[in-house]
C-alpha cells in the first residue's frame, strides 16, 4: 500500500486498520519521509500541504461502549462521539466544535467545555493503542509502557500514531446552558466572573468570546456563556447571578444536549472544513486573571476590528490533577486566555501585525505557558514554553527512546 513513497511528493493515506497504519509508518522511515498525521477535520497540519507521508485517519472513527469505558477510533471526531455517548447518558469533555478530532485535541491535552466538572481529555484517557516510530502496534496504560502513556497525555505527537483512545466516562442526566450577551462594560463582567469562579461549585465552566461577525455559531459581540454539568437549572441561576444583574447583561439559560452546544465548522462545497486565515497574536494559560490583564484584553479588542478575545475558566477538577501525572503544563493555572486578529489583506498590514504582536506580548506577560492546541504555527523555539522545564526533560528522554528519528515531526515538535 506504502510502497515507493517519493519523501519530496506528498503522498495520502487512509488507514482502516492498525496494521495498515504500521506498514504506512514502516515505509516513511525507509525514506526519511515526514509524516503528517490527520485526526478529524481542522487544525494546522490538516491544512497544511505536506510532502511525505500524509496519515488521514477518518476509517478510525469506531465508538464502542462498554459500561463507562469508552473506545474511540483516533479518526473520530468529538460531534460524533458526543452523540453516541448520549445514548446511554454518557459524555467526556471534548473540544468546543464537533469536527476537531480526537486524536489532536486529546494528545495535546484537551480544554473543553467540562474542564472545571472532570479536566482535562487526557485526564478521562485511561489507555490507548498506538504505532511506534519502529512499525510496532503497542497497548500503553499506566501499567503498559507507563512512560509513554504519560507522554502521549499532553506531549502532542510527537511519540506514535494514537489509532485507538480509551477513556473513562462520566455519567451525565444533562446539561444547563447559559448566554449572557454583553451590551455593556465587558470588563466589569471578566471582574465579575474571576471573581465568581475563584470559589464556584465544579459544576461550572465559563466561556468569554468577543469576536467580530464570523458565523451564526459565533455572532459578533461579547458575550459569556455557561455550562452546568447537571440538569438544575436553578443552581446555574444562582450561581451566575451576580453577572445577570449587572447592567447591560442579558441572561438566557436552556437545557440543551451535551452534543447540541458543540459548534460547527462552516463547510465548502466540497465537504472541506475551510483552513482558517492566517492569525496574529496568541494564547496563554494564566494563574490569574488581574485587573491589567482583563483591561488589557478589553483594549485589545477594540482596538482591532478583525480580532477575536477568548477566555476559558479553569481549575476546579483541572487543578487537582498534580502538575508530574501528566505531561500537560501549568495545573496551577484559573484560566485559559487567546488574543489575536485575523491576518485579512487589507485591514492587517505589516504595521499593524507590529502592533498587534506587541500587543500581545504585553498581555503575556503574565502566563505561565503556552497551550500548544491553540498554536498554529510550526516554531520549534516556543516548544519548550509550552510544557514545565522538569516536563520538558522527561519528554526529551521518552522521545528519545521511541522516536530516536524524529520519524513524528510534523508537530510542535520535541527535538532530542
């Protein structure tokens, strides 16, 4: 199937099996070939041409029950796996949109709408089936190769080919949904909402989005939205009702499916999620979110019309995960922050990225690390700040020993 592969060419493959996935791995090495690995429908490598070898792993798209363990093919993608889950009041925290897959959001650890309920989605992964750098199909758990389970779970790709997770589940009777679109002083809600969940029940997962017209899954304007992991709508009210009652906030709360508030990719003609346009500015995870820095984001916005400011809760079951389980940087952080524009010709020009870029590193300023799943670029230099220093040696010594090759390069890429 792999036979003669061109490593200056780029060469597509779809995968229905591990051992196919193996033969596909076995021949890239004998050319030195980079591999791109593809899980689910959109991140930086699913658009970037590549030369080599492309893995496409769509055929690996199983979902398989049994009590609360959950199979997932790594092609699987989280819209699908929400929907099969809630057949049988099941659900893991996923990513935000239904087409990311899998295997990309999980590998790099995975901030969903449950993180502050049950974590991360590395934190759900309690095994998984890969395919080494040498072509060999392996089992790794906590008792099987522990040390690459423990790389796989926020060390990215960098150590195999993932073509089956398998996670605990979490018993789900619904979820409450809360909007609160924002007329008014945005900082003064992020005050609120720092405030609020410095001490809120687990239960609660905020979201900040000020973003200009995009879709009709993210209209334009800023507004905070909620999930309550459990069907009482009233502990969701009373919970958000400081920043109800402030002026300009207007609340609306339903009952949704899990699977119902997990956007949507627009999609072309061709059935292609669309690459995004290019994107300046960056992501942080931060141990607090101070006054400056909610000012600074506020500034940040209106000062740019093609920009977009996100922000994610954290902590709660986040937090109680030690920093050394997993390979995941910055457990001690409350939340989740991004700020950029969208690199559009003719509204951003070269002094304007200037701008925005410096930006940015003033609002940096106060992070921790880097969330490598919302980095889209290759720079082998920002690596190392997305991981702690003690967490970064211990990849190096893992990617050592299974990937002595850098045979898994395509990613933000630990170089022995």
């Amino acid at each position: 199937m792999a036979e003669g592969i061109d490593s200056s060419a780029s060469h597509v493959y779809r995968p229905a099996t591990a051992a196919q996935v193996a033969e596909i791995v076995l021949e890239a090495v004998k050319t030195d070939a980079p591999v791109t690995v593809v899980s689910g429908g959109h991140g930086p490598w699913s658009h970037a041409p590549a030369t080599g070898v492309r893995v496409e792993l769509g055929e690996l798209a199983g979902v398989d029950v049994d009590g609360t363990t959950v199979r997932v093919g790594g092609g699987a993608v989280w819209g699908d796996i929400a929907a099969a889950l809630s057949t049988h009041g099941l659900a893991l925290s996923s990513g935000d949109t239904a087409s990311v897959g899998v295997g990309g959001l999980t590998l790099g650890g995975g901030v969903g709408w449950m993180v502050r309920a049950w974590g991360l989605a590395v934190d759900q992964l309690i095994g998984a089936q890969l395919v080494t750098a040498s072509g060999e199909v392996i089992e790794v758990a906590a008792d099987e190769h522990p040390d690459l389970f423990w790389a796989i779970r926020g060390g990215g790709g960098n150590f195999g080919i993932v073509t089956r997770f398998d996670f605990e589940a979490h018993r789900l009777s619904g979820i409450v949904f809360g909007e609160y679109t924002i007329a008014g002083d945005s900082a003064a809600v992020l005050r609120s909402a720092r405030d609020l969940l410095r001490d809120a029940p687990n239960e609660l997962t905020v979201t900040f989005m000020d973003v200009p017209a995009m879709d009709p899954s993210a209209p334009a304007g800023a507004r905070l939205s909620a999930v309550w992991a459990g069907d009482d709508t009233e502990a969701l009210r009373a919970v958000m009702a400081p920043i109800a009652a402030l002026d300009g906030v207007t609340e609306t709360l339903t009952r949704p499916a899990y699977r119902e508030i997990l956007m949507e990719m627009p999609m072309p003609e061709d059935g292609a999620p669309a690459g995004p346009p290019g994107f300046v500015g960056g992501n942080g995870l931060f141990a607090e979110l101070d006054d400056e820095t909610i000012d600074r984001l506020v500034a940040f916005r209106a000062a740019y019309p093609a920009s977009v400011v996100f922000l994610r809760s954290l902590g709660g079951a986040f937090g109680d995960v030690a920093q050394e389980d997993t390979a995941f940087p910055a457990r001690s952080a409350t939340w989740f922050v991004m700020a950029g524009a969208f690199d559009i010709p003719g509204l951003v020009d070269d002094e304007a990225r200037a701008a925005i870029r410096a930006d940015w590193r003033e609002i940096e300023t106060g992070r921790l690390a880097e969330y490598g799943n919302f980095a889209d670029t290759e720079r082998p230099e920002a690596v190392p700040g997305m991981f702690t220093e003690a967490t970064y040696a211990r990849l190096r010594a893992v990617k050592a020993r299974w990937d002595p090759q850098n045979v898994f390069r395509r990613n933000h890429n630990i170089v022995v």
